[in-house]
C-alpha cells in the first residue's frame, strides 16, 4: 500500500466531512478543562454504534499499545492489532501514522488526519481524528475513523476502468537504505491483462521478476531516481511484452517510498507516424524522378533558354538585392524582426490608426530575464541562438494587425492593436510569456527562459509614442524590480517613483565618490567570559544635509550591481584600514562585513580581499564574511558556493546573517561551509512572549551546536531578553544592550573602558 498522511490541528472543523467527527471533537474540546480529558468523558458515546470505528492506544514506556480496537477498524486494517505495540505492526498504513500518534501525545492537541492510501483493495481517503485523553493515570490516544467512501468509489472505478496500465510499487531497500527493486502494491485491469498475469497475483511481486530487463535496459534507474527525488518523469522506452517488442510511454508519480506507474501505449501513433514518413519518402523519390525527366526535356532548348534565364535571373537579382537592403535598414540581422527606428516608424503610424478609429491599443516591452548569464556560461553564438528562438515564439503569438521589434540587446516591444482594456493585454501578455517559457535545449543544455513585461495603455497612460515607450519602460524596470517573470501594467505613481529612485541612485554614487559611506561598528560579547569577542561593521551614509542615514534608507539602491560592489569594496577598504589602525596601537580584534550576491558572484573576490588583509599586514581570521540566506541561494548558487569555498580555503571564516528568515535549508548548512549563525533580531524581539519563537530559538541554537556552529543572537536591546537566550544556551549577543554602533576611531576607548556586565540599557535612533 503506498500512503500519504496530511495532519491539520488548527482547521479540524471546517477540514472533516462528517458531522460525527465534529461532535466528538466538539466532546474533546468541553471536557477539556484545563488539560487533558479523561476518558470516562467519552463512555457514554463509546458504548454506542460509535465505538466499531474507534481504537484506543495506551502510553508505554517510548511506545503505544493498542487496545479496544472496534470491528471496523479491524475490517478496515485488515488485522486484529488488539495488545500489540505500534512497532508490531509494519505495513505502510500503520508506518506512516507513527509520527503523527507521538505528535499528537506531545502536544496535547487533537490532530486530524487525511489519509490517502493506494492499495491492493483501497484507493481513496480515509479522516483520522486523533485525542488525547488520559485513562488510569496514562496518557492515551482516542482515535475515530472514517473512510471517505465516495471518494474511494469514484477514484477505485477511475484506477480500474483506464484503458492505460496502472501499477502503483512500494521501494525496497538495502540494509544500507539503497534502493534494489519495487514491490507491487495493486494494479489495474489493464495492467494484469497486459502481463496475462491475475491482478491479485500480481500483488506482492517484484519489478524484477515481470520486467527482468528494467535493470538492464535503465528502467529500474529511472524508477529509483524519481522516488529519490520526488519529481514526476515522463518517458518513452521499447521492451519485451509476451514475445514481442512494444513502445510505451511511462509516467513516474512518486509519493513518498511509493512510485505509481502510468504505462501508455503509444505502439499504433509510432507506427502511423513511421507509415506517413515512408508515404513522404515516396513522393519525394517521384518528384526527384519527374524533375530528372524534366531536365531531359528543357535540354533539347538549353540553347534557347540560356539567354532568356540569364537575363531573368539578373533582373530577379537585382529586384531581391534591392529588396534585401530596404529589409536590412529596417530589420534587426540576427533576429529578422523590425528594428528600433523601424519600430518606432510602425509605432506611429499604429497610434494615428489608434486616434482615428477612436481604439485603445497597448505597449508592451519585453526584457529577457538573465540574458547575461546565458552569454557568460554558454557563449555568445548560444545566446544569439536564444534570441531567435524568443523572437520566434513571441511572433508566432501575436496577430497580424500587432507590431513586433526588437529594440537592441534582449529588449523587445509588442504593439497590441486590439487590447480593448488591461485585461485584453494581459491576456495577450500571458500568451507571450507561456509561448516563451516552453522548454528550450542549447548545446545540449537546458535553458531556462523567462520574461519581464512592462505594459502602458493608449491612451490613458500617454497620447505620444515616446510617452507610450517612457511609461512601458517605467514598468519593465518595475517587474524586474519585482522579482523578474511578470507583467507590471504603468501607473502614474511609478513615474515619480522612478525619478525618485534615479535622484537616490545618482546621489548614492555621488556619496561613493565623496567618501560619505563609513563602517560604524556593534560589538559582539561572549556573555560565558564576558569578553568582546569583535565587531560587526555596519554602513552608514554621513549625509552631509540629512545627517547620519541608515542602510533602511537607501537599501532599494543595493539590487544595482556597481551600486552593491562599490558599496561593499569602501567598506572593505574603511574596515581593513580601520583594523591595521587598531593593530598598530596593539588593538587586535575581529570585524564581521556582509557581502552582496554580486560579490560572490565575482570569480576573483576571494583573492582580492585576501592580498588586501595581506598588504596591511592583518590575517583572514580578523574579517568574518557575514552573508544572508537569500544570498546563498541567489542565481548562479554554484559560483557563489565555490567563492564561499575559496574564502574558507583562504583563511576567512563565513557567518550565515538573518538566519530564519530566509529559505536555507538543512542540506545547506550541511554543504556551505560556513563556521556561525546569527539568529534575526525579529526572533530576540518576541523571545519573551511568543512560545513559538522560543521554540524555534531553541531549536536553531541546538541545530547549531549539532553541527559546530557557533551562535550569535542580534538585537538584543534588554536585560529580560540577554536572560531569554541566556537560559537558551546563546553565548554570542549583538545589540544596543552592549552598545550602540560607533565610529572606528571610537573603538579603541570602548574597549578600553568596557566592563561586564552591562550596567544599563543603552538605546539610540542609530540602529
């Protein structure tokens, strides 16, 4: 049987199909109290029809046992589990519960439970309300089942009746959890006459013993693949079948150590199309025979002809010579779509039509998201050979009353004639960028092609095509702002926006230039020894108008790669001057700095920021590299993971900022080679009132000390929350607790005169 469990706590109510498991939880919830109900609350309806549906499992030690099992649930098992312990029972139903019953007994809270089972005999959904109750002093688990039978109807008529081969296999492994081979859990009528083998025999099997070749001919791999990764595969394979050679197509749903299989003859369309090929193979070998009969007879007046072609042909030259430069002054050579002024010259003309019918009609402007990367990692000639294909595609989508060009680089534009409103265009838009995002294979690569789309409206959003162009621009750039891969439809707002954002920029580079960027640096204090054990560097704009600006302030600024880098090299050179200062008056400490993805990225960083520690004559254990998960797991993740790795190879330790707040998982802690975390100061700020924080707190700072990561808590700005992650096991603090950022110059006296623990609570706008 291959089983999938979906357990809901908080939605119980609204998530059930019957009234009976409202009531009952209903019951639970009156008899609750303050803790835990007994079970007596519950006898009067046990003693009823109620009790052939429930079971009640007993608190032993580290196990349950079951006891007072009702005769349908033991129907429905199809066993007598009564006086045996859960471990005792090892089908694929029962294993997928253990977790779910010690969930439930943990938290004292009833849990309902979805089951979906495919088996031999089942296929459909089964609810599961699992309360906890306590019975003579133990604690114990009331369970109530009720399978959903319409929809195990409907699914079991729906397996049986398929004209496709259905076999749903259970993954058996080694004693080293490799998978060898699949076991059958059921399959379908039309399985079993395919293989004229029962389908109650064929129950129990083994892939290898119906399909000896699976091992052989790769099968088995693809199997063993897809369950490994839980990702669905769709193929076509040639096998033996009762003596004969067949072709299928095999489609691979996993669902958990379970693999259903969808076997799809698709024998009779191969054939027919390999009988209209042999028909085309033959009428071109008679068209090849008529035309060598026709050179025979314009033979006999080659002589004639020569003159009359020669001059046909000159004149056809000349014609297609003075067609192919008007094409080429007004057509892009790669893509053979209108150029920019071409385009432009169409747009115009398009708007006049627009004002005279009195119609609406849409711009639309198309950036292809991560061109630059493709020309990077597979070259030029496979970026131009993108290009095409996007230009194909989005031409193959539009109508013939629209206008297409390309606008220079991997910018393109699209004049809908015919988009009556915003919902007209967005139709049109999202064609485009389905068509688009198809599969699409270079140099025997995968590439992933996806769209940004900026959209203005005639003429609500402008009369003119330069206005029409400044909007759909303003939008584009809005999307990709946005995360990249959709439509961004102008508004007005976004205008001033834009110009806001262009004054921020131009004057953010201008600050660059001045030299108004400077590190201001938090320290770090070990509360075990009550040593400062470094320094975070903070930036900070010293604007000479506004005064001193937090990063909160222009941090929109930062997805500009030569914004981010020229930010993070002047606090580089500010933080290894600053340190060398510090060296020179016998002041040795460390200093954290974050890093941006466009950092990493770069292949030399690593080298670069070692021969600067180097020159000054500091080490790459006084600079932490400080980056934030989102980082990490930014495109291009296998260059920044080999500059991470370069880093540490170098001497610099890594610190994962933010963590919990981003999406790293637990095979990224395995794999990145980063030596602390630094648990997000929304975590420490709800430390003290929210359980559910605390539990995650706790929970990341065993994580770390599992895997020999050191952990530092941010934020930490009272002395209730420093006791929080004290009692937590948290050595490592950062907050205004301890101090508020200060200029490197100040460094010196501050260690001088720091002293713990700390007398009062130190608090600043400066954060």
């Amino acid at each position: 049987m291959t089983s999938y469990v979906d357990v809901h706590s908080d939605d119980i109510e609204q998530t059930t199909d019957f009234s009976d498991v409202r009531d009952l939880y209903a019951a639970w919830i009156s008899a609750q109290g303050s803790g835990i109900p007994d079970l007596r609350h519950f006898e009067v309806a046990l003693a009823g029809p109620i009790a052939d549906r429930t079971m009640l499992m007993r608190a032993a030690g580290n196990t349950l046992i079951y006891e007072r099992v009702g005769r349908n649930v033991i129907a429905l098992f199809g066993h007598d589990p009564n006086g045996k312990v859960l471990e005792q029972i090892e089908n694929a139903g029962a294993r997928s519960f253990r977790s779910t019953y010690f969930q439930v007994l943990q938290s004292g809270r009833p849990g309902l439970a979805l089951h979906d089972n495919v088996g031999a005999t089942t296929v459909g959904i089964t609810e599961r309300l699992i309360l906890p109750v306590r019975s003579d002093g133990d604690d114990c688990l009331l369970c109530y089942i009720r399978p959903r039978e319409d929809a195990t109807n409907v699914l079991r008529s729906v397996f049986n009746v398929s004209a496709d081969a259905i076999t749903v296999f259970q993954a058996i492994r080694d004693g080293d959890g490799q998978v060898v081979d699949f076991s059958i859990n059921a399959a379908n009528a039309e399985a079993a006459r395919r293989l004229k083998i029962p389908p109650d025999e064929l129950v129990g099997a083994r892939l290898l013993e119906i399909w000896p070749f699976a091992a052989r001919d790769g099968l088995l791999d693809r199997f063993i693949r897809s369950v490994n990764s839980q990702l669905l595969d769709v193929f076509d394979a040639s096998y033996p079948e009762n003596g004969k050679i067949v072709e299928r197509q095999l489609r691979l749903a996993p669902h958990g150590e379970g693999l259903t299989v969808t076997d799809v003859d698709i024998g009779p369309t191969l054939a027919a199309t390999r009988a209209i090929d042999q028909q085309h193979n033959e009428l071109l070998q008679a068209n090849e025979l008529l035309e060598a009969r026709a050179i025979d007879l314009m033979a006999s007046y080659a002589s004639l002809e020569r003159t009359t072609n020669e001059l046909r042909e000159e004149i056809t030259r000349n014609r297609a010579l003075e067609a192919e430069l008007v094409h080429l002054a007004h057509h892009d050579g790669l893509t053979g779509l209108p150029n920019r002024s071409y385009f432009e010259q169409r747009f115009e003309e398009k708007l006049k039509q627009m004002k005279r019918a009195k119609r609406r009609a849409a711009l639309c402007i198309i950036d292809l998201d991560h061109f630059k990367d493709i020309n990077d990692s597979l070259g030029h000639d496979a970026g131009d050979m993108v290009l095409r294909e996007v230009s194909n595609r989005l031409r193959s989508t539009i109508r013939k009353s629209d206008v297409i060009g390309r606008l220079g680089g991997d910018e393109f534009a699209v004049v809908l004639t015919n988009a009556q409103d915003t919902q007209d265009a967005a139709a049109a838009v999202k064609r485009m960028m389905e068509a688009v995002a198809r599969p699409f294979t270079v140099k025997q690569q995968d590439v992933p092609i996806s769209l940004s789309a900026g959209v203005a409206i005639f003429p609500a959003d402008g009369r003119t095509s330069s206005e029409l162009m400044s909007d759909a621009d303003i939008a584009v750039y809005r999307s990709k702002r946005a995360g990249r891969g959709r439509t961004v439809f102008f508004t007005p707002s976004m205008r001033d926006d834009a110009e806001r954002r262009f004054s921020l920029l131009k004057a953010l580079r201008q600050a660059l230039d001045a030299g108004q960027i400077a590190p201001f640096y938090q320290p770090l204090l070990d509360i075990r020894s009550g040593k400062l054990v470094g320094f975070e560097a903070l930036a900070r704009w010293l604007h000479p108008d506004h005064g001193m600006l937090l990063p909160s302030t222009f941090a929109e600024t930062f997805d500009e790669p030569d914004i981010a880098q020229a930010l993070t090299q002047t606090m580089i050179r500010s933080v290894i001057a600053d340190l060398a200062a510090w060296q020179k008056n016998g002041l040795t400490t460390r200093v954290n700095m974050n890093v941006t993805a466009f950092d990493l990225r770069n292949p030399g960083f690593a080298e670069d920021l070692h021969a600067r520690v180097n020159l000054h004559g500091l080490t790459s254990a006084q600079l932490i590299v400080e980056m934030t998960e989102t980082t990490i797991l930014s495109r291009d993740a296998e260059r920044i993971a080999s500059t991470l790795s370069d880093l540490r190879r170098l001497g610099f330790s890594l610190a994962l900022d933010d963590f919990g707040t981003g999406y790293a998982s637990l095979s990224h802690l395995r794999s990145l080679p980063v030596s602390s975390l630094k648990i997000d100061r929304s975590f420490i700020r709800d430390l003290e009132h929210d359980p559910k924080t605390r539990a995650i707190v706790r929970s990341i700072i065993e994580l770390a000390g599992a895997l020999d990561l050191a952990i530092i808590a941010e934020g930490v700005e009272t002395h209730s929350q420093l006791d929080a992650v004290t009692a937590l096991n948290c050595s490592i603090i950062q907050g205004y607790l301890i101090a508020e950022p200060m200029a490197g110059a100040d460094i010196p006296a501050f260690i001088r005169d720091f002293s713990y623990p700390v007398p009062a609570l130190r608090r600043s706008s400066l954060g």
